[in-house]
C-alpha cells in the first residue's frame, strides 16, 4: 500500500503557533498543499523524510564547491538571490529546496562585502516572506552595516512581501519590475484544532504538564479566550514593530506604513505610496545600479565611500617582484620590497574611475563599450544581455547587426493589457508554436553561427 508522503516534526514546528512574516494568501495556498502530504498532527513523524522526497536529506549535504562563489558577479555586481520561504537558521548557503535562510543571505553579504572583484551588490527578490525570527535582525545589519560599504539595491522580481520587503527595505534602493508586487507589511499566526478530527477517529490525547501555560497553543483542545487574545496582542506589537523598521530604513511617515493595512501593491502604486523607488526591468536594474556605483550615486545615505586597491601600490609591488625574479637568475636576491603589502586607499565616486583596479576598469569599458554600440540603439534587451555577459565588443557588435531590430514598446497605460490580447492565443508553456522561433532562439542562432 502506497504510503502519503509526509511532512516532518521539525518543519511543523516553523509553521504553527509562531508568527510569521509572510503573505496572508500563500500562507493559506501553503496549508492546503500540505494537507495531502501528511497535516493534520496525526500523521507527524520524525523519520527523516520531509514532503515526501525520498533523497531530500542527501541533497541537503550538497554544499558548494570550496572554489566557488554562492553568488553570480556580473560587471563587478554580486547577485544575491533571495527567493521561497525564508527561514532562521536553514543552514544553506543559497535558496534550496523552496526556501532561502537568513543565515545564508548573511555569509553570502559577509563574502560579497570583503570581495575584491564586487563594488555593489543586488538582491534579486521573489519571496513571499517567511519566519519573523531572524528577519530584522539580518535588516537591521543590511542597513547600519552593508549600507556605507558597498552600495546594495534590491529588485522585486516577481514578488517581494512581507518578510522578504523587509529585507527590500532595509536596502539603499528597492525597485520593482512592471507585474510585480510589494508589501504585506504585516504578521501572521495559524493555530491548528484537531480534538474532533480526533474524537471522530477514536483517539484522546492527555498531555501531562506543569505551569499553566506550558502547554497553550496544542492542537488537542480548542484554543482558549485567554491564549486568542494573547496572541492577537502579540500579532499587533509585531505588526507596529514591523512598520517601524520600514518606517526607519525607506524614511517614510509610521503613519502611512500603518495606513497600508499590510495590502500588497503592484508595480506604480508601491512607488506612489513610498513602498519601493521606481519600476525598472531587470536590464534596466543592472545598467542603472552599475552606472550609479561607478559614479558614487548609488547610496541614499550620500555620497558612497568604497575602498579598492591602489594601482600605483600595486604596479611598485608587482615591478619589484619582477625584478627580484630576474636578479634571483645571475645571484642571490637582495632584500626587495616586493613583499611589502599593497596600501588600501579609500576613494569616492568622485576618483573612482582614477583608482579602480586594471580589471574592473576594463570591465566597465567593456560594458559601456557595447551599450555604446549603434546596432545597440534599436535592439537594447540583447545589448544589455550581451552587456552583462561574457562577449568582446568585437563580439557584441557582429551579433547585433547580425539581429533584428526590436520592437520599441508602446509607452501608454494600456501596454500590458495590449500585449496580454495580442499573445493571448499563444501557448504559456517555455516551447515556441509550431513552427516558430522563440526570440532567445533566433539570439542562440545567430551566436553559434558567429562564434562565441
């Protein structure tokens, strides 16, 4: 007989009678999806397996290789990805497994921050909250720590609610794409009643305790007046406190967080009410946060001070090294300074493009030389991904005027609801129609033809 898959102890214990940070109606989707995977409490267990995957607990030793990086780094920007539940303590350094760890966004910042090839970072958001536990904290230390190092925007894409705005917030800059979302600005806590499904089953649990409230919150009785209304406090001081910090990190009025009533906002209206900056595309993202940090712009808290290696320091040390090799051929080498560190200088957008090291200058040349383009103008969405990827200018310029021109994108308010009827008859799966090409075909076409 077919077993239901279930879910374990440990996971129940992240859902139940602790307040949660997360979108009212994934909450509810999430509690009914589970229903078929062991809830109610009778079919707990602890035997290891977790929502029913056989091999979830050797994929959960995985780690990543020691050589690389938790995060991608494209033009000098580390991307952070910040994605599913979120929870305390998970353990992992990136989002597995439908869920994203405080603590992994935490030593991925940590690794960003003392990173010499990164001068921003990014948050690229789609969560709809999690756990309240570990939130504020790792909020609280993106804004009085992350903030004033290294410049940090976030990006809603698609959706950035509850838990997951609080890390949206605390950043120097939050944006969001046109269809996505932003808000819940509020908590919420489930309790769950089974002394019928139980009675109805034949079973009585009796608990055995001591202190009053050692047992409040259990599934085996109703809950009580005293314990509801206890909890409903509860939820209230979050819920202010919740504002609060918001309040504090996007410097808007306690007031109107509050007046939000923890809705969620799409596109322009979170920008109107001081939820987010502004709604940009992903490209659009990437080009104008490396073009503030490269211009010293891209901190609200003035202007922003980085600190980079110095050219000059490292040409005297590198010169000297070279020459201790060359004299270590024809007799003993003397006491060099090579091995005297390279000084650190402090600089601002202002000297930035003086002081930058070899290799990030010649990435940002890169970048602007290819966005530079004429064949750019008309087709910006593959300028921006040949851009920020790994192609010459060379390269870049033979694939672009080797592509068709894109279609400029109508500017009324009426675009997305003209796009929705002119594909409407199309499939909504990743394959193209029959026949047809999918635009990210026609690029790869175009790419093997030329040569990478």
């Amino acid at each position: 007989m077919n077993q239901k898959p279930r879910i374990s102890l440990h996971l129940a214990n992240k859902l139940f009678n602790t307040p949660l940070a997360i979108c009212g109606n994934y909450y509810s989707t999430m509690l009914g999806a589970l229903q078929n995977r062991g809830l109610p409490v009778l079919a707990l267990n602890d035997n290891g397996t977790v929502l029913g995957s056989d091999n979830l607990a050797a994929r959960a030793e995985r780690t990543a290789p020691r050589d690389s990086k938790p995060y991608q780094v494209f033009g000098g920007i580390a991307v952070i990805s910040v994605s599913g539940s979120l929870v305390h303590k998970y353990g992992h350094l990136q989002p597995f497994s439908g869920m994203t760890g405080y603590d992994g966004i935490r030593a991925q910042l940590d690794m960003a921050l003392v990173d010499n090839e990164v001068f921003a970072i990014a948050l690229d958001i789609d969560s709809p909250g999690g756990q309240v536990a570990g939130c504020f904290a790792l909020g609280d230390y993106i804004f009085s720590t992350v903030r004033g190092q290294k410049p940090i925007w976030a990006l809603a894409d698609e959706l950035c609610a509850s838990a997951a705005y609080a890390l949206g917030a605390s950043c120097d800059r939050l944006y969001l794409s046109e269809t996505a979302s932003v808000g819940s600005i509020g908590v919420i806590c489930g309790h769950t009643d089974m002394s019928k499904a139980l009675e109805q089953a034949g079973f009585k649990v009796t608990l055995f305790y001591s202190g009053k409230h050692k047992a409040d919150g259990h599934p085996y009785a109703p809950i009580s007046d005293e314990l509801s209304a206890e909890l409903g406090a509860e939820m209230k001081e979050l819920h202010h406190y919740f504002a609060s910090r918001v309040a504090q990190w996007r410097n808007i009025a306690l007031a109107a967080v509050l007046e939000t009533e923890s809705r969620v906002y799409r596109g322009s209206k979170a920008v109107d009410i001081g939820l987010a900056d502004g709604v940009l595309s992903a490209d659009e993202f990437f080009s104008q946060l490396y073009q503030s940090a490269a211009t010293g712009s891209a901190s609200t808290q003035g202007v922003n001070a980085m600190t980079f290696p110095n050219p000059a320091a490292q040409a005297a040390a590198q010169a000297a090294a070279n020459a201790d090799i060359t004299a270590s051929t024809e007799q003993p080498a003397p006491n060099a300074d090579a091995t005297a560190p390279s000084k650190e200088v402090a600089v601002t957008g202002a000297t930035l493009s003086d002081t930058i090291p070899n290799a990030a200058r010649d990435e940002r040349a890169r970048i602007q030389g290819i966005l530079a383009l004429d064949a750019a103008a008309s087709r910006p969405k593959l300028a921006n991904k040949l851009a920020f990827g790994d192609y010459s200018v060379a390269q870049a310029q033979e694939i672009l005027e080797a592509a068709a021109e894109e279609t400029s994108p109508a500017t009324s308010e009426g675009t997305l609801t003209q796009l929705m009827e002119e594909h409407a008859a199309e499939p909504l799966d990743d394959e193209p129609s029959a026949g047809g090409h999918s635009e990210l075909d026609e690029t790869l076409a175009i790419m093997e033809q030329l040569g990478k």
